[in-house]
C-alpha cells in the first residue's frame, strides 16, 4: 500500500491562515514579555509558566515550521526569525535548522546528532539532553558553511546574555532565573523529540517513528503528539498535524501500524 502523495490527502494541509501564522509568530515574544512584567510586579512564581510555554511553543511548534519553511515567508524574514525566536529560548536557530533537516535525512545512521537519543537507555536520555544544544552548535558550525555566519551570531548572543544573566543574579534575578528556567528547560528536548517518537531498530519510515493516539496523550502533548506524521510530511505546518492524521488514519491501519495510546 503506497504513501498516499500531499495532493490525495489535500493541498489546504500546506496552508494556514494568515491570523494563525501571525500568532504563531507572535506568541514567543508575547510569553517572554509576560513573563517578565509579571516578574516586574513581584510575581515571580507565577511568571515562570510563562517560560515554560515559550519552550514548548518555539521548539516544537513555531521555530519548527521555520526550518522547514512552512509559511511560506521571504527567505531573509524567516531567517530572521527563526534567529531571534530561537534566541530568546538561548538556542541557536541554525544550528536546530542543520540539526533537524539533517534528521530527517539520515534518521537512524550514527551520523544523527539529533536522534541520537533514541538509540540510548531511558535515564542516559535525558542525560543527553543537559549539552545536547551545545553539542548541535559546534556540531553545526563545522557542518553548515551556509550559515555559519548566523551560528557564529546566534552563539556569541546566546552565550553573551548566560555571561550577563550570571553577572545579574542579584541584581536583577529575574533574568538570571528566565536563563536558567529556559536553559534547563530544553534538557528535555532530546527525550521528547528523539527517545520517546523514535524506534531506532526501525526498518523503514513507518517502523522508525511510534504513531500515537488518544485523548490524553493529545492533552498532555498540547496536541503535538503527530511525530510519525510529521516525518511522513515535513511540509504539513503544526496546526494541520491533527488533520493530517486524520487523513492519514486509514493508510496506517492498512499497514497495520498499531497505535499507542495512555488509557484512552
């Protein structure tokens, strides 16, 4: 039963609404922004969610569809934004960009900085994860002489304001917590994005990503839980990811790929 093409299942899963893609562009600024007027009048602990959010949502969602190019934009503004996004998350966007294409392209050889993790244990996982955006800077910046000038940038920002939030932590502890929170936060990406999705012992595109399914893992991953669909179709944005699996549906039971599910 072969793939069906982007053109079977639908060509408006390629597009969103100019309002979605603007608030999908917007919302990182929106939640760091929050984060710290909320900290400004003394609610520090209630800003913290704020950062959570923006980890969730630039990773995995907004910053996701730059790199693939999946709005569509110029090419200098989605190089730019894929930069100051990714920055404000102290992670260099072009070093995600050369990580992830690379990825898709090469998942599961041992040359994939990115899915390294799924070829790990449940606890060196998320080990792995504490230098893995380290890792995928110096590892860019000998690979991608396309852009190695944004690395160089968005590394020498990135590293400037850990130096500023550390000389400020007294001072100012707000920025010197927002460094730490957004720093930490990303320890996880590996294990959610590379350990959790991925079967590395995978013989072909189908076996080598989990399909997921159900109510409560939709709710727990923010309805981010398509990753097998994703890779099946990189050029489908975020916010179509539910409908493309419900298109996609009747291939994988075709296939007889089983579906993991939590409960129901």
């Amino acid at each position: 039963m072969p793939k069906p093409t982007i053109d079977e299942l639908g060509r408006d899963l390629l597009h969103v609404s100019r309002a979605k893609m603007l608030f999908a562009l917007l919302l990182p600024f929106l939640l760091l922004a929050s984060y710290f007027l909320i900290a400004a009048n003394g609610n520090l602990f209630i800003a913290i969610p704020c950062l959570v959010a923006l980890d969730f949502f630039t990773y995995g969602s907004v910053s996701h569809d730059l790199v693939h190019r999946n709005y569509k934009l110029p090419h200098w503004l989605n190089h730019l934004l894929l930069s100051i996004i990714e920055l404000l998350c102290l992670r260099s966007g072009h070093a995600y960009l050369k990580a992830h294409l690379h990825h898709h392209r090469r998942f599961p050889h041992d040359d994939d900085i990115e899915g390294h993790a799924a070829k790990l244990g449940f606890f060196r996982a998320l080990l792995h994860g504490i230098l893995f955006q380290h890792r995928i800077l110096f590892w860019a910046l000998k690979k991608d002489s396309a852009h190695r000038f944004w690395i160089l940038f968005e590394g020498t920002v990135l590293y400037s304001l850990m130096l500023v939030a550390a000389m400020l932590a007294f001072s100012y502890p707000a920025f010197a917590i927002y460094a730490v929170l957004i720093h930490v936060g990303g320890w996880i990406i590996p294990f959610m994005t590379s350990y959790i999705p991925h079967d590395a012992n995978g013989t072909d595109e189908i076996s080598q990503t989990r399909l997921f399914r159900g109510k409560l893992f939709s709710i727990l991953a923010l309805d981010h839980l398509y990753h097998l669909e994703h890779h099946l179709y990189p050029q489908v944005p975020h916010q179509n990811w539910a409908e493309l699996a419900k298109r996609l549906d009747p291939y994988f039971e075709g296939k007889g790929v089983h579906a993991r599910k939590l409960l129901f």
